[in-house]
C-alpha cells in the first residue's frame, strides 16, 4: 500500500517536463539585447513621461537579471552587470535632463521655425537695402555729409544684418543646450537641415563679402575703425564657434552607421536617416570658403587701418619709419620721439597738431583694441610722447616766467620807486 | 677532495636550478561560451579571446564536405582544464580539442545525438561542460567523455 501510494506521486512527478533550458549564452544575449532596446528608447525619447517608464523598465531589468550577475560580471566584459545598469541609469538621467530642459525653455520647434523664417525674411530686406546703400555710396561722394551718411546707414545695416545672422543661429541650435556631443544624431541630422534651410553658411559668407566690399569703396575716418574692428573680431569668434558646431553636425550626419546595427537614434527604412556621404567634406569645404573671405576682411580692414594712420602722417608733414602693425607703428613712433628729444626741435607740430588733435582724438579708440596696439601698449607711447611735450614746457615756462619777473621788477622800479616830493620847508613865523 | 666529491656539489648546486617552473592551479575557463559564424575562407575568429582558427577538417570529419561549414553558427567553449568544446547545429559530435602550438590538437571525438544536434548551446558548469539542445537534451561532458545524461 505504501508503494503504491509512492508510485502515484513519484512516477508523475519524474514524467513531467523538466523546466526549459536556457543556456548561458542566450540569458548573457537576452540581457544586452534588453539593454540596447531601451537605450535606443532613450535616444528617441522626446518626452519625460516616455523617460520615467524608461527608468522603470531599467528597474525591471536589473530585477529580472540580479539572480544571474555573478555569471553576468563574467560574461559582459569588459562590463559588469552592475556597471551596465548603472550605464543605463546615467543615460536615462542625462536624457531627462535634456529633454527637460528643452521643454521648460519654452520654446518648441514649431515656434522655432517661424522665428528662423522670420529672422530670415529680415535679412532678405536688409540685403536688399543694403544694394540701395551701396549706390548712394558712389553718388554721395561728392557732399562730404551725405558721404558720412551712407556710411554710417551701410554700416548699421552691414551690423544689422551680423546680428541677425547669429540670431537665426542662436535659434537653430539653442534647443539643444550647450554640450553638441550629448545631442543624438537624429537631432543632428535636423540641425544641419534647419542650417541648410536657412541657408546660413551662403549667408555668412555674403555678410563678410560685404564687408570687404564696404572696405573697398568707402574712404573711412579714424574713428570709424573701431566699431568696425569690434564687429569683425565679434563676427570671426562667432564664425569659428559655429565652424566647430557646423562640423560636430556635418560628421554625425555623414558617419556610417555601425555594422549590423542602426544609427544611433537614427530613423530607419526607406524614408529614414538622410546621411549623406560627402556631408562632412562639403561642410568643410564651405567652411574653407567663408574662412578666406574672412581673412580677406581682416586683410583690407587691417591694411586700411594703417594705411590711413600712415596719411595723417604724411598730411602732417611729420616722416617716421614705415609702420603696418601694431609694433612697427610704436617702434617708429618712439623713434621719432627719440629723434625729437635729440635734436631739440620744436615737438609742437608732432604733438600738438598730429598727436594730440588726431592721433589720440580720431585713432585711439582703433589703436588700443587688442591686436591692433593694444590699451597698455597706447598708453606708453602716449606717456612717451606727452614726455617730450612735458621737457619743452619745462623750457618754454622758465623763459615765460623769467621775462614776467623781469617786466614786474621793471614796472616797480619805475613807478614804485619814484622819488618821493621833496617835503616843504615850514614857513617862517 | 676527490671528483666524486666534486661532481656531487655541482650537482646540489645545479639541480634545483635546472627544474621546469610551472604555475599551478590556472583556470582555463571562459565564462560564457562564443558563438562564431564560420567565413567564406573556413575560418572561425573570436575577437574577445585572440583566436582564429579553420574548420575545414573538422567540416571533413564531421559532413565529409571540407567546405559544409561556411556559413554555420558554431559553439566554441573552453573548459576550466583548458580543452576547447566545439559544436553546432547537425552535429552528431562534440570535439575536444587540446591547444598546442599554433595547432587544435583533437582530444577526443565525444559522440553525442545520433540524429545530429539542433540547436546545440554550451554551458560552463566546472568541472564540466553541460551541452544543451531544445528543452530537454542534456549531457555533462568531461573533456573524453560524457559523464551525465539527463534526458
């Protein structure tokens, strides 16, 4: 009886299907194919409710796979188990963070868009206008004050339209925050769409080109060179920080994808990812293009700096060393002074006419910029040269104030000094 | 002092100096097995391990075809001992090779389903090597021989 009520609960329990194999190799498999799902989950993720079910998913993973981490740390090297969860948890941070900080700017895409395309239509006009100006120019040049006119509407507009240009930038690239490299390459792929939309490189490169051609056909002042020295170093810094996003996006967008797996947060089929083999090399071709018309800018407004510093020179009549720069110009200045200290010649015409009327009232402001003289460098020659005016002061106040003293004492000896009447005799009682 | 004297104090001092040196107790073991599709050339590589190796001969041993192989998904799985487990789908072996140099030396040719495996997978269970195929196939391995069956 014992036996047989043995029987009836062994020989069942052994004829049951044993439960399913799995073999270490499928459970490792399983685990990293988990884990790159919802990192791709992540990298498309455009709202923070689809992130929290992220993070939630993460949990369970890490729940489903803690009985096997022990093989896991083996098995995923050079990871570990705890490591690869904890990847996971950073990336899903990371992109919370950024798809936060996108929403609470307030800014969607859409309102984005229409900002561009406005700030666009601004430049158009501007372009236009700025052909206008470009005529009134050459038919100004006969009055000197609608001469200054023109250059000063072309000038405003030429700034006008920098402004503008960096703004539809700005706009382009300010959803994505600061850090390019932690932005997917989906995204970067709508970058580099919306720059080549605005057509922003062409128009970089017709800002700068106008520039230079402001540079050819204007006569400019002294004192008009340091707006426009600040305007180029502004428009180049900007330039070379977009040169640097340009080809972040332009690489991201022509990199291959990996073998055997998609792009990075990239779309797929056949209306999918719009990577384009030559995207990198076009950019930096582009790039070249706007880097030389940039260095012909720099080129003319250097050389027109210097070239009508070195006319008031020769207005002056006052010949000094050739200049072309910064330290060419202060060597021959100080030269000059030198010279002038040496040979006792009057310093007035250098100083007072040339120096002080022009070079310090119209030039200063260009001179002390940084690459051109530079402010500690303008106020050494400046010392310099007051130095030499301070010494014939000296002379000319000594001679003044000896030929005062000598007319006073004339003055008291003759009129003060006179002899005194002689007093009356009494008269005789 | 004679020469026996001699040759015996040279040979104190020389002999422990003249023994192999060897490191005990390494483990061999990968802790998960490799799954490595054969090449167009017959080749097997696994990048994680630094090995590449043919497989016509076994493709010969196995289908009597050097080239049946190309293509296939093959089970490699080194075992705490050092010998590498290899397998795959049709098989009706596993082969246990010893590593010398630059050569798979076989060991032993371990008979295993004789209608060929399917989906045949290893595990590391030192100081074993478990062989799975399906749901119920399963046998304990040693590196000549099957040591459990568990159907």
């Amino acid at each position: 009886m014992r036996r047989l009520f043995l029987l009836m609960f062994l020989v069942p329990a052994l004829s049951a299907p044993s439960p399913a194999q799995r073999s270490d190799y499928a459970l490792k498999s399983d685990f990293e194919q988990r884990a790159r799902t919802l990192a791709a989950r992540l990298d498309s993720a455009s709202t923070t409710e689809g992130i929290d079910s992220v993070r939630d998913d993460i949990a369970r993973l890490e729940a489903d796979f803690a009985p096997h981490s022990e093989f896991l740390d083996r098995a995923l090297y050079p990871l570990t188990f705890s490591e690869s969860v904890a990847r996971l948890r950073a990336l899903q941070v990371l992109t919370y963070d950024r798809v936060y900080l996108i929403r609470t700017q307030g800014l969607k895409l859409s309102e984005l868009e229409a900002r561009i395309n406005a700030l666009t239509g601004r430049l158009d006009s501007l372009t236009a206008q700025r052909d206008q100006l470009f005529g009134e120019l050459q038919e100004s040049r006969k009055s000197l004050a609608s001469l200054r006119e023109a250059v000063r509407r072309l000038t405003a507009n030429l700034a006008a339209k920098d402004r503008l240009i960096f703004a539809i930038v700005d706009s382009i690239f300010l959803p994505y925050g600061k850090d390019l490299h932690q932005v997917a390459d989906v995204q970067k792929e709508a970058i580099a769409q919306r720059l080549q939309n605005a057509n922003v490189v062409t128009r970089v490169y017709e800002i700068a080109a106008d520039n230079v051609k402001f540079l050819d056909v204007t006569q400019l002042q002294g004192k008009d060179y340091a707006g426009l020295i600040d305007q180029y170093q502004a428009f180049a810094a900007r330039w070379t920080g977009l040169k640097d996003k340009m080809t972040d996006v332009a690489a991201s967008a022509a990199a291959p994808p990996a073998a055997g797996a998609p792009r990075k947060g990239a779309r797929t089929g056949a209306g999918g990812g719009s990577a384009q083999p030559g995207a990198a090399e076009s950019a930096a071709m582009q790039a070249a293009h706007v880097d030389s018309v940039l260095e012909e800018w720099h080129r003319k407004l250097i050389g027109a700096f210097w070239g009508g510093l070195r006319k008031e020179f020769t207005q002056a009549g006052i010949t000094v060393g050739d200049f072309n720069d910064g330290p060419s110009f202060a060597s021959s200045v100080r030269a000059y002074v030198a010279s002038l200290a040496a040979s006792k010649q009057d310093p007035q015409p250098f100083v007072e006419n040339l120096w002080k009327q022009k070079i310090d009232r119209d030039w200063r402001d260009g001179l002390t910029r940084e690459g051109m003289l530079g402010r500690t460098e303008y106020a050494a020659l400046d010392r310099a040269v007051s130095e030499l005016s301070k010494e014939t002061i000296d002379a000319t106040f000594i001679a003044y104030i000896a030929g005062i003293l000598a007319i006073a004492a004339a003055v008291w000896y003759f009129v003060f000094r006179k002899k005194k009447p002689a007093v009356p005799a009494a008269p005789a009682e | 002092m004679t020469y026996s004297q001699w040759f015996a104090a040279a040979a104190i001092v020389c002999l422990p100096g003249c023994s192999t040196l060897s490191l005990e107790q390494v483990d061999y073991g990968w802790p998960v097995e490799s799954v490595l599709t054969v090449s167009q050339s017959n080749v097997i590589e696994d990048v994680r391990y630094g090995l590449r190796t043919g497989v016509g001969a076994v493709a010969q041993e196995e289908f009597q075809d050097s080239t049946a192989l190309r293509g296939a998904r093959l089970r490699l799985l080194r075992n705490t001992e050092g010998y590498y487990f290899l397998t795959g789908p049709r098989f009706k072996h596993v082969y246990v090779f010893a590593a010398g140099p630059s050569t798979l030396v076989l060991n032993k040719s371990i008979p295993v389903a004789d209608a060929g495996l399917k989906s045949p997978a290893f595990n590391q269970r030192p100081p074993y090597v478990e062989l799975i195929d399906g749901d119920t196939f399963r046998r304990l391995l040693s590196s000549d021989d099957i040591v459990e069956v568990k159907k």
